[in-house]
C-alpha cells in the first residue's frame, strides 16, 4: 500500500484504465482484448488512452463473439500470459459461461493446480437507465457462488485502482465488476462519492479485505458497489434521528471477508444488507448466514435485506426505480427494525 497522500481526483474508469497502463508498463505479458475497448477506450472508459501508448498487438479490439475472445484469452493466461478481457456488460454471461467457468475458473483445478490462469474479467452491472433485462444486471452472486474465482466490486476510485492491480498480479482468475453508475462517465451520470483521491504511483488493495467507511454503534450497513453510497446517505439521514449507522464496504466477495461482517454486526447488535443482484440465493442472504451460523446472540434484532425483487429488470423507468436499492429504503428498514424488536 502506498504511504503517500494523494490530492489529485480520478473517476473509477480513469483509475481503471491508469491501473492497466501501469501494469503493461512494467509486464509485457499484460495485454487487453474486448469489444470497443481500442480507439473508443470501452464503453464506460475502462481503457482509455491505452491504444496510443500500446498499439494494436497488446489492446487488442474484438469481434462481437464473446466466447472466442474470452476462450482466446484462457488459451493466453495458461500459456503465460495475463490477459485483461472485457465482458461489456454482466449480461452477456450466457453466451460465454462455458468459457468463464467451464474453462477460466475450474482450469487450475483440473490440472492439479499445474496450470495457471492469471486472467482478468471485468464487466458493467448494475441499472438505472431503462436499459431493460438484458443490459442492467449485477448478479454479483452468480459469480461468488461458482468455485475458482475471485469476484471483487469496488466503490470508488481509490480501490478501484488498488483491486485492479492487485487482480492483473493475481495468479487466479479474477473477475472485475464495475458498477455504471460509478464509473464518472457523463452520459450515465456520476455518483460524487465515488471521484477520490488516487496516489499517481502502482498499489494495491487486498483482495478479500473489506473496509469500514463509516463507523457507527447502532446497525451495520452492509453493501458493494453502488450499495455502499446509498448506505452512506442512508446513515446521513440515521444521524439527524439520533442514530449511528457503520457501514462496511465488502470490496470483495471472493474471498469474502466474513470477520469483518461479523466484527461489525458485534459492535452494533444490528444488521442491514442492501444489494442490487436479485434478492433470492444472493449476496445479502449469504451475509446474514455469515452472522447467524457463527453467533445470533449477538443480534438484537432479526437482520434485513434490501436487493433487487425477483423479477426481470423492467424498462419502464417508475418500475425500475421502484425496484432499485435506495437510501430511502433503508432507512424505512432501519426504523421497522427498531419497531420490531
């Protein structure tokens, strides 16, 4: 970790694409392929600039056949290289999941850990525009749930660029999931508390730490993402009612930083996960697990979730904001909880 104060702000899609360059620099082995991720610096600007110092031998643009490029890109990691490969969006999963796990994550395990597959995958979730079923998806736990992966969701800059170092060095294949509503690009809008201060020099975040961004006596707010901003505001509000809210940013979910949870949730007695991948099977109830199998009594009262309805992400933008994570949410959560218990 860096020791240096930063001053300088950057956008989690300029940390992104600064992490990469640094890496290139210093690793010839370190290349990038996807969709638009040449002269257009990808869709959500994950690569920008990159094609100008690289050329086209190292970012590398694609044909639109996700399984080729991230089959080609499996192909690369076991025969030494360290490929960075985009998934434009998390949605496109299902035309390349054979590649991603039948052949990225289970790779290392099948040769009896002889082969390597030092691969990053990143991809967009998340909703909000009226991008409808297709394009607006986290599915965090899809990801976390299937072995041979590390899985790591960063909410603003500053981590943005230490994971992605810390991924591109990593010897497992890590998948790399970026929320739109992050990245600082214009046309998405920008959530404020996600542009940081980011020293210029290489670091890294540990991946399976989480972090305390705010502390509090009175509930955990438990998120990822995007999630952790609505926490944040939500625990604004909690203030001005007289109570203390923590909020725990996870960071990563594989390895999943289980005593951090439990750490948290033992100093206020209250749990509240808020999660934009469905609410069935998912992250937030593997939180809750995480708390009640180790010590219940701890709990003061019965833990909430907050996540996305068990429905396909609708067009329409009232009914998707209606079904979105929102600080408001959280906080009615909160106040039934107190109610309750």
């Amino acid at each position: 970790m860096t020791t240096k104060k930063a001053t300088r702000k950057l956008t989690i899609a300029r940390a992104m694409a600064e992490a990469i360059a640094q890496e290139m620099r210093i690793d010839p082995r370190v290349f990038v392929m996807g969709e638009d991720i040449g002269p257009l610096g990808g869709v959500f600007g994950t690569t920008r600039g990159l094609i100008t110092e690289f050329g086209t031998e190292r970012v590398r643009d694609t044909p639109i056949s996700e399984t080729a490029f991230i089959g080609a890109a499996v192909g690369a990691a076991s025969d030494g290289m360290r490929p960075i490969v985009e998934l434009m969006f998390v949605d496109f999963f299902g035309v390349c999941m054979d590649a991603i796990y039948n052949l990225m994550a289970k790779n290392t395990y099948f040769s009896g850990g002889k082969v390597r597959v030092p691969m990053v995958l990143m991809t967009s979730t998340g909703g909000g525009y009226s991008d409808a079923g297709q394009h607006s998806q986290c599915l965090y736990g899809t990801f976390a749930h299937l072995p041979g992966m590390k899985v790591v969701v960063p909410s603003n800059a500053y981590d943005a660029k230490g994971l992605m170092t810390a991924a591109i060095r990593d010897d497992n294949p890590v998948v790399y999931m970026y929320h739109k509503s992050l990245q600082g690009m214009g046309w998405l809008g920008t959530e404020k508390g996600a542009t940081v201060a980011v020293p210029e020099e290489s670091y890294t975040v540990e991946i399976g730490k989480a972090a305390v961004v705010r502390k509090g006596n009175d509930v955990s707010l438990v998120s990822l993402g995007a999630g952790v901003h609505h926490c944040l505001r939500a625990a604004e509000v909690l203030q001005k009612e007289g109570f203390s809210a923590e909020v725990l940013d996870l960071r990563s979910l594989v390895p999943l930083d289980r005593e951090a949870v439990r750490a948290s949730v033992g100093r206020t007695g209250r749990l509240i996960v808020v999660d934009e991948d469905y609410h069935s099977y998912g992250v937030s109830g593997e939180i809750i697990a995480t708390v009640v199998e180790h010590n219940h009594t701890c709990l003061k009262a019965a833990p909430k979730r907050l996540a996305y309805p068990d429905i396909p992400i609708p067009f329409a933008r009232p009914m998707e904001q209606w079904a979105l994570p929102n600080a408001d949410k959280i906080v009615d959560a909160f106040r039934q909880m107190m109610l309750n218990q």
